[in-house]
C-alpha cells in the first residue's frame, strides 16, 4: 500500500492571530461535520475532510500510464491563529478489476485510490517523488492549494497580513514497513518552495501519517520564513535600532511557534529525530533565533548609551 500526499503552507491573510473560535468558523466548510479543536501545547483547528472525485493517471517515474479510479481527501488547518495549511491525500491501492467500476463502489471507500491494470508500487513512488505538474495526472497540490484558499477567502478575515511570506509544497508518500523495520526517512528541498519527503513507516493509522506530514510541512515553512525574513532584514542598510523595528512583525507573530513533534503519534517519532540529526531543523531555527535575540540586545545597548 502507498498513501500520496501533499501540504501547502502559508500565513493567514490577518493582521492578528484569530480566536479559535473565528479558526473554527473559518474551517467550518462540510455541513453536519465538526472543525476538530484543540489548544494545547499549541491552539490548532482543522476542518473535515472533503472528498474529491478522480479518474486519472498517476505520475509515475518511468512514464508509465497507471490509471486510478477514487477519491482524495482533503482538508485545511489552522495553528496558533496564524499559520494556514490546506492539505490533500490519498492511499493507493492495486484494484482488483480490469476495469473501471461504478462510483458508489469509490465512494464507499473515501480517500482511496484503486489502480486498474497492472501497477508497480516503485514506479508510482519515484514518479510521486518527481512528480511535474500535468493535466493528464493527479495533481494533488491544485486539491490542496483549492482548501487553503477557500479559508483565506473566509469574510472573517482582514487581509492585512502582518509580513510578506511566500507559500511552500511538501510533496510526500509513505509505505508500510514490517514490524521489526526501522522507520525511513528521505527529505529533500527541491527549490525555494517546494519540498519531497519519503517514508517508510510501520502499521500506524493513515490520519498518525497525515499528522505528521503536515506538522513537519508547518515547520519547514516556519524555518523557511525565518530564515529569510531575518536575512533581508540583518543585511540592509539600517541602523539597528531600525532593524529591530523591521525584525518585529516575525518576533510578534513566528517566534513563539516553533513545536515539532506536539501532535505527532509515538511510532513516528523517529522521523522527526533523524530530521533533528540532519539537517537539524531545530539548530537552524535557533541560530535565526539568536540573530534577532542580538540585533535587540544591540539595539538596546546603543539606546542606553545615547541616553547617557
């Protein structure tokens, strides 16, 4: 079995974080379903799943036509009032029949996807993985990128972002691995925005998996932003009292952020762990830290000595 996926991530188009409440109703988009809330360690809202009918190919590394037949699931989140993710997957599975069969029998099984013909799980993994954007494919960002916009268009929202930041796409796919096999982990960065992740995992649900997708997703983009929203502020030409105010809206509005791993299952961790070895999410995220700690600290040592 193999589960596609991918998260695109960004700011919330408000110039405060949102209440939970007003997440709530921002990611309240399927009738007679519950927006999913919780506030610690970190206030965090996700919406429904919505389905998405396809009849499609899917993107394979050697060109192959593989035909799938099924539905995607996807959904939107929001954490800390701030940060967006709209993020769509599916598990594919070798189909049974020759052929197509009737909807009702797809829709009986949502967010799953059946192959007719023959498949190579392999194939589909290193096309994934590669995977350009075409119309004769599944394109799982349009699907995801369609549930972040829907909440940024919510009425609820200003659209007075407090800094510019740029989105970013973390393609992934996982498989099962036996019991007794360690979990595997490849991240790749493939350009500015865009991200690959490749895992084998044990025999943990599908929703443990997608958790943990979109939490390293939140992350990369929160490392991303930081880093360069503190590049472009640090090298200007300013005087660092102008620095600080320039560095404010990231101190006001990320800094407090950073959580790997808070809402990822046990059997996952390790994925997170290896990401701490190398790259070292979190020692790149403290050096940016350290770099705006400074520039305050100078800040304020050349204020006082003004002052005197």
């Amino acid at each position: 079995m193999l589960i596609l996926g991918e998260v695109h991530t960004g700011l919330l188009q408000n110039s405060t974080a949102v209440a939970q409440d007003d997440a709530a109703a921002i990611l309240d988009v399927v009738l007679g379903e519950r927006v999913r809330r919780s506030e610690r360690p970190i206030a965090y809202a996700v919406s429904p799943e919505r389905l998405t009918g396809v009849d499609c190919r899917l993107p394979t590394g050697t060109g192959s036509r593989t035909r799938a037949v099924g539905t995607v699931a996807s959904r939107a989140a929001i954490t800390a009032g701030h940060v967006l993710q709209g993020s769509a997957f599916a598990v594919v599975e070798p189909g049974r029949e020759p052929r197509r069969r009737a909807w009702s029998h797809y829709l009986a099984r949502p967010g799953q996807l059946e192959t007719i013909g023959k498949v190579d799980l392999a194939d589909l993994r290193n096309g994934q993985v590669r995977a350009a954007e075409s119309e004769r494919s599944l394109d799982l960002g349009a699907i995801a990128g369609r549930a972040m916009d829907g909440a940024q268009r919510s009425g609820l929202l200003d659209r007075r972002a407090p800094l510019r930041t740029q989105r970013t796409r973390l393609r992934w796919l996982a498989w099962r691995v036996a019991a007794e096999a360690p979990v595997s982990t490849a991240f790749s960065v493939e350009s500015d925005t865009v991200r690959t992740l490749v895992l084998g995992v044990p025999d943990v649900p599908l929703a443990a998996v997608v958790d943990l997708c979109e939490d390293l997703a939140l992350h990369d983009w929160l490392l991303t932003t930081m880093i360069s929203y503190v590049d472009r502020r640090i090298t200007a030409t300013a005087s660092p009292a102008e620095r600080v105010a320039q560095l404010r809206p990231a101190i006001d509005h990320l800094l407090h952020l950073w959580m790997p791993a808070a809402r990822v299952a046990e059997p996952l961790l390790p994925v997170w762990e290896s990401l701490e070895r190398r790259p070292g999410f979190t020692r790149q995220w403290d050096t940016s830290v350290s770099r705006i700690r400074d520039q305050v600290s100078l800040s304020a040592v050349l204020t006082d000595r003004a002052g005197r």
